[in-house]
C-alpha cells in the first residue's frame, strides 16, 4: 500500500511539486518569524545572564524593564550588605550615553559602571577580544562589545571607507575623551545601542547628575539554596525587590511577552504563514484527488475498502509533510546562518522545530481530509464509464 501510496503521489509531478512547497513555504514563514521572535526576546535579559557570578539583582519596586529604572539610594547598599545570607553586594550604575566619535558622529552606548573595588560585572576573561579589563582602572577608559565596535562605531578613513573600532581609538562622552583599552564580546540589548564598560566613578564623571549613584544591586549569596529566603529578607528590610538571576530574566520576558506588541505582530505573520500553507495544500490535494478519481474508483473496484483509501490519503500527507517541513526549516537554518554577525538576532531551537513540524503535520492533514469526502463517496462503476 504504500508503494501505491507513493507511485500514485510522485505520478502527479505538477500537484506533488505544489503540495510540497505550499507547504515548505509555510514551515519557512512558521520557522523564521518564530526564530527571529526568540532572538528577539533573549535580548530583553541578555545584561542579565551576561553576569554569571551575580546570583541575586536588588531593584526598584516600579522597574518595567532594565531600560524603566529609578536610582535607588545609597544607603540601601549598606541595608543589603547587613542581610544575614549575603555574602557580598555590590552597586551597578547602568545608563544611556551619547558618545562622538573623531568624525563628530553621534553614537549612543549602553554604558555599564561596574563597582570600582570588586570589579563585578565586568566582562569575563574569556569573552575579551582585544586589549585588558586591567586597563579600566586608568581614568577615562572603555571597553566595548566587539559586535558594536565592527557595525555601529566604525571609524571613517581619510582616503574612503571605514574601519572597526579599535583599542587605542578615542571617543567624546560629553566633553571628555574616553580611551577604548578593550574589546569584549556581549549579548547584543534589544535597543541594539553597543554595551559598553566603565568603572562607576568615571561613568559618573563623564555622565553629570550620576555622582555616587546606581541603579541595580547585585549581590552574591552564602548558600545560593537559600535564594529565595535571602531575597525575602531583603524586600522586607530595604523596601526594593530581590530577585534571583533567573527570575529577573523572566520578569523582564513577561513583560515584553505580556505588556508589549512584539508578540502580536510575529503571531500575525505566523498565522498568515499557516493559513497559506492551509490554502495551498489544501487546493493542491483537492485537484490531485479529482485528477486522481479513476485510480481511486479502480482501487475500489478491486475491493479495496474505505479504510484503505483514507490508509493512503495518510501515507501521501505524511510524506508532503515530512518533505515540506525538511525544506521550509532547512531555508529557515540558512536564513539564520546568513544573519550570523548581525543586529537581527535568530534563535532556532528544537522546540521550534517541533512546533513547526506538528504545525505542517497539521496542514497537510487537514488538506487530505478536505479532500477525503469526496473520495469515500467515489462510484467504482466510475473506472469503466468513458
């Protein structure tokens, strides 16, 4: 039967072709809105799981996101300090700074001031490209993400054309000029602004109003089992909200997830992306089964039963399915890896696929059972009427 089921699929070349790549066409659309949407969203925390070694983010009660922050006093930093089950608390000033570079180009960075004594939060040994974290500790210095320093700072060349930035190039920050001694790699923020490092006391030196200030917590615990409890403690003695690493990042997810239009706009082309490959392959099968009718009628003739036709309507969907996800999620991976290295960022994971997969299977399904009333009330007597 399956034989058949297949000679019978391949025979029709012109509705096999449609079939398949109505239904690739939506696995693509389904799979590529779907990986841009995840890349899209692990941006929203990607500060966050940059800094391993914090265990625990102390914030302002209204903060929205990490860009929807107030400062938060200093004599919080002490309360923190004094928790039973806190082992060490350190300030983090982040903020948005407008940088010029030699040319008088106006770039904005996301500028991280790091805690001056413990150097916590700084990019780790490993994720340094070019250059010394050593280094920051000169006054007027900075490290940048190598993805921002390559795109959105190059420097223009005297003769033409443009260079990545480069350690040793300078930059002005509201006046002053800023040394960069270091290149680092860095998960790419949802505003795509390059993310930049800097000693607290500098940032504030070349960012006025922000003297002494901060505006997250981090802090690391004696027992990290005890997380939860620590934090606990900490909302009821400061009046700010503790939460573990992974709890921010999925408080900031929420957020975007719930509170914003990023998902209905991506549900919208995943949507049009499934009901195309509903209208395609559905049409596709209905004219293959009707162009098909004497083969069904002779099967029938020769006692084959209803149960075996819908055996057969399975066997040719399935097989369109399998082929059409394969090419829809084989031109979504080569999407994604043509965006390697760019500010759009792509994040194909095995859910995804599964999704993407049990959403073809579906399409191709309904398609052959649209085409499936018909083909049980066939008459056999039709093979032998001319």
């Amino acid at each position: 039967m399956i034989r058949t089921a297949l000679t019978m699929l391949v025979g029709d070349r012109a509705k096999f072709f449609g079939i398949v790549f109505g239904l690739a066409f939506a696995s693509l659309l389904m799979t590529q809105q779907g990986g841009i949407f995840r890349g899209l969203m692990v941006l929203v925390y990607g500060h966050i799981t940059d800094m391993p070694q914090t265990q625990v983010w102390i914030t302002d009660p209204g903060i929205a996101d990490l860009d929807t922050n107030d400062m938060i006093n200093e004599r919080e930093l002490d309360n923190v300090r004094s928790i039973t089950g806190v082992r060490w608390a350190v300030p983090l000033l982040r903020r948005l700074v407008y940088a010029r570079d030699p040319a008088n180009v106006i770039a904005p960075l996301m500028v991280l001031g790091i805690d001056d004594a413990t150097r916590i939060g700084c990019p780790p040994p490993e994720a340094m490209v070019a250059g010394s974290i050593d280094e920051l500790m000169r006054p007027d210095t900075i490290i940048i993400d190598v993805h921002g320093a390559s795109t959105k700072l190059r420097q223009d060349l005297p003769g033409g054309g443009s260079r990545p930035l480069q350690v040793g190039d300078r930059m002005v920050m509201n006046g002053r000029s800023v040394e960069v001694v270091g290149l680092c790699r860095s998960t790419l923020a949802l505003m795509l602004f390059p993310t930049a490092y800097m000693m607290r006391s500098h940032l504030s030196a070349v960012n006025p109003g922000t003297d002494r200030a901060f505006n997250f917590i981090l802090a690391g615990l004696d027992d990290p089992a005890q997380a939860r409890e620590v934090c606990s403690r900490i909302d009821a003695a400061t009046g700010l909200v503790a939460r573990t690493r992974q709890e921010l990042s999925d408080y900031v997810y929420d957020f975007y997830l719930y509170k914003t239009g990023i998902p209905a706009n991506f549900a919208i082309a995943i949507l049009l992306g499934f009901i195309v490959g509903v209208a395609i392959a559905g049409q596709t099968f209905s004219q293959y089964v009707n162009d098909n009718r004497r083969i069904f009628a002779s099967l029938k003739a020769m006692g084959m039963r209803n149960s075996g036709l819908m055996r057969i309507l399975l066997i040719q969907s399935s097989v369109t399915a399998l082929l059409g996800f394969a090419l829809g999620a084989g031109a979504a991976t080569a999407f994604g890896w043509l965006l390697a290295g760019t500010d759009l960022s792509f994040r194909l994971e095995p859910t995804l696929l599964a999704i993407s997969f049990a959403a073809v299977m579906v399409i191709s399904l309904a398609a052959a059972a649209f085409s499936l009333r018909s083909l049980l009330r066939l008459d056999p007597a039709l093979v032998f009427r001319s």
